[in-house]
C-alpha cells in the first residue's frame, strides 16, 4: 500500500498546533507497518537549518494558478522511514508566519494543485490520499473535477482529517475561475458554497471518500450547530462516511523515566523522582520549595477557544487556597496582561512566563499535581494526554478529546484518571478544582491511586493506527 499524506505543517520542521504534531507522529507509525508513505507540506523557509541541509532538489515545474505560471521546486527528505517531500515556492512560502495572510487562498490553492501534479513528477501515485483540514480540503474536488483526466488518478482514494472545524477556508467564488481555473457550475448548484462563500472544508467533505475527526466525542459535536461551526448539517447528511480516530502521543518522548530533560526519571511503581522534579521546578519558578502544597500548572495557548476567560474570572480567588500556580503561554494580550499582573500581586503563590518554552513545558507537565485544560472545545487535545503520562492529573472542561481521554474521578468507587465539570462557566471550574485539591489534602492513598491509574492509560498511536490501517485497506478493496 503507497500512502501519501498532506498538510500544511509537520513537526519537527514547523507546526503551529495539534496537526502539526499528528502529521509528525501518524505518517511513521503507519510507516513501521510496512506501508510505503510519503509526507508533501509547503517548503517554509523558517524550517531549521539542520533539516535545510538535509533536503535535496529532486524536481521542478510551473503550476498555472489562473493566469499566472508558479515556479514549483520538490525537496526530499528521508528520515524514520518517511520520505518528505516539500513544495518550494519563495513567493509563497518564505514567511514569517504559516498563516494568517490576505493572499492565504492563492498560497493554499497553489499548494493543492501542486501536489496534485507533483504525484506524476515524482512517479509516486498512492493507493491512499490523505488530507488534511481546509489547507488541502479541496484536494479530493480537485481530483474529481478538475484533474480527473488523468488515468494514473483515478484508483486513487482520498481520506480527509478534520482537526479543528473552526478553519474551514471560506473565499470567494471568484477564485474557482481566477485561481483554479474552473468553471462556476459547482458552486451555483451549492456543492462548493456555504452561505455566499466557496468554503474549502466543505468540498472535502463532500468529495472525499472518508471523513475523520481527531476524537469519537468530537465526531458527534461537530454534528451540532454549537460545534458545526454552519458544516452540522453537511456532516449529518454525510455521517456515513465520518469517523473519529483518537489522536495519540509520541511515547518515546514522553517518557516519565528516560525523558532528559527531567532532573529526575521516575515510574508508576517509584514516584519519588516526580517529587524531586516538583522541588525543582518550585525552585526555577522562584516559588518556594514545599512538598506538600499543591501544585496547579497551564501550558497552552491563552485564548478563549481554551477557555482561560473562566480561570481569569476565578485566579485571584484561587490564589486564596493553599496552592502554588505556574503558567507558561502565550495568546490573547488581555490574558497576558490579566495573569501577569495578578500573579505580580501573589509572588509566593504564582509564577507566570509569556513565552513559548519546550523544555520548560515538558518540565512542568511532569512536575506539577494537577494540569488545567477548561477548553470551551477541543477536537483532540494532547497536553492532556501527556499530563497523565507523567502522573499529572488533569481538570478538564468534558468535551471533545478530553471527555474520550481523561474518566472523571468518581468519589464513591475512588476511580478515575483525572477531574471533569460539565457546565461551562468560572464557577464549575472552580468547583471541581476545590474537589481535586480536597482529594489531595485529605486522601493522599487514594491520590496516588488515581495518578498510577492516569499513568498507565494507553494514549500510544498503536490502537489509532490500526483503525487508520482498517480504514485505508476497507477503501482500497472495497468494489
């Protein structure tokens, strides 16, 4: 089976967010399976200098945006088994930023038809096509309404992954003709159209043979005109084919006991070394070195959509508990400024860094005793998973990933692998903060039952791969 996956970032050469760290991960686990699989993404010039030097020239053509002639490089990389292919193209490309652009519906339109055609440059034709959100949404329509000439096309299935609905790439019709160089017909009889706009992320769902989401709850919800985001309906009448997939995390790299950035490795059966990292991450936070008080972190970027307006309303309050709080973001200035300034009023109780830091996040995921996510969505969410994976206890708002991944702690069985509130306000946030730090006070044995549960919960790629392998071999052999 040849699989070629596409998207507009990849980690380790740039990312933004969660598919970033999905088109990192899925592509060299399904390549561990013997699948012959190839990575396509933008060349953008930010990507470090020590891949740079890696990447060799392997082809180039033109691409007809409309009436304009691109220049279309193909880099290669090859490592873990994956071979990476980046599409090269200065004007497009060599940016600041990923997104965020006036012209983002040029970039992205040339990206999609570009890897249409660099299938045959390159003698690379999949069996599989998978894409993902609206940056290569339109791949599947592409290939069935414009490139469909093409005989060496045709076996070709498609599977597009929607990791957040929000970004659904909403131009207008004008770009079929001027940058596509396709008639209208599609987008007058309402295929392409959502409202008065040619929305990317519809075609694809229309168009591809399967649609996946980064979660089973979040599947459901997007099906919901508070999720859809205007797409619920399309998605109902398409939920035949629609499915989600949990996402998982790199195990290696989130290992609590070879991890090396931790001051200490630790396991489920010896959580002494988990202490010694509290001890020292009180110590680089200039918090004061006390074992037993709580210790409460975030790591995320601060934004309404993770729903930090509801621990802003509430911090001040929160800081009146025997706690200390760390946090380690960036996002909405008012949230910045907003923590900032009240943890500058608590120096003994709170330390705040507005910063993008790798290392120091590792160091408090496993470091901490309980980890906010109080997202008002969230498709998939990782930090969850990592959280747990280094025996950090999770107080999530139940949605989405989070309500597949983390059981909330019941008091009468003392089971659980984390703390959940279903209503989404300031006030239920807090209250089930209040219930994790009164287990944590009072019920020390049951504490550490429930953090040797969060532990060894399996959030590994094994299980998602094999329903990603199921669902590739059912589209290939299907008649």
């Amino acid at each position: 089976m040849k699989l070629l996956f596409a998207a507009a970032e990849c980690a380790p050469f740039f990312k933004t967010g969660g598919l970033g760290d999905v088109a990192g991960t899925l592509p060299k686990v399904l390549a561990k399976e013997d699948i012959e699989t190839a990575v396509v993404l933008p060349y953008f010039t930010k990507m470090a200098d020590k891949y740079k030097e890696q990447l060799e020239d392997v082809s180039n053509f033109m691409v007809n945006v409309g009436w304009r002639k691109q220049y279309c490089g193909v880099k290669r990389l090859e490592m873990d088994d994956v071979t990476y292919y980046f599409i090269d193209n200065l004007y497009y490309f060599d940016r600041e930023a990923l997104y965020g652009y006036y012209d983002d519906g040029e970039r992205f339109a040339f990206l999609q038809m570009a890897i249409i055609e660099l299938m045959e440059k390159i003698n690379f034709i999949p069996d599989i096509l998978h894409v993902n959100d609206y940056h290569t949404a339109m791949i599947p329509c592409l290939l069935k309404e414009k490139y469909h000439w093409i005989n060496a096309y045709r076996n070709i299935r498609t599977v597009l992954t929607i990791h957040n609905i929000q970004f659904q790439g909403q131009y207008g019709s004008e770009i079929l003709s001027d940058l596509f160089s396709m008639g209208k017909e599609r987008y007058e009889d309402g295929t392409l159209r959502l409202g008065e706009a040619l929305n990317f992320m519809k075609a694809g769902i229309l168009y591809a043979d399967k649609v996946t989401t980064v979660s089973p709850s979040y599947a459901q919800e997007i099906q919901t005109p508070e999720f859809g985001c205007g797409l619920e309906v399309i998605l109902r009448m398409e939920a035949g084919k629609l499915t989600g997939i949990l996402n998982g995390i790199d195990y290696e790299a989130n290992d609590p006991e070879t991890d090396p950035i931790l001051d200490k490795h630790y396991s489920v059966d010896d959580l002494t070394g988990k202490k010694q990292n509290k001890a020292a991450l009180q110590r680089l936070m200039g918090l004061k070195d006390i074992p037993d008080v709580p210790l409460i972190a975030v790591v995320s970027r601060l934004t309404y959509q993770k729903g930090f307006h509801l621990l802003l309303e509430e911090f001040e309050n929160l800081l009146q508990l025997d706690v200390q709080f760390v946090l380690l973001g960036t996002g909405d200035p008012d949230f910045e400024r907003g923590f900032s300034e009240i943890a500058s009023r608590y120096p003994d109780k709170s330390s705040v860094v507005i910063d993008f830091d790798v290392e120091l996040a590792q160091k408090m995921y496993a470091s901490a005793d309980l980890f906010l996510m109080p997202s008002a969505f969230e498709p998939c969410g990782l930090s969850q998973m990592i959280a747990m994976r280094y025996g950090t206890l999770p107080v999530v708002h139940e949605v989405g990933g989070l309500k597949d991944t983390v059981d909330p702690y019941n008091p009468v069985k003392s089971t659980g692998s984390g703390f959940g509130f279903q209503e989404f306000s300031s006030f239920q946030l807090m209250e089930c903060i209040k219930k994790a730090l009164e287990l944590y006070d009072f019920s020390p044995e049951t504490w550490q039952k429930i953090v040797q549960t969060a532990m060894i919960q399996d959030f590994s790629w094994t299980n998602s791969c094999r329903k990603y392998l199921n669902m590739y071999q059912q589209l290939i052999f299907a008649e």
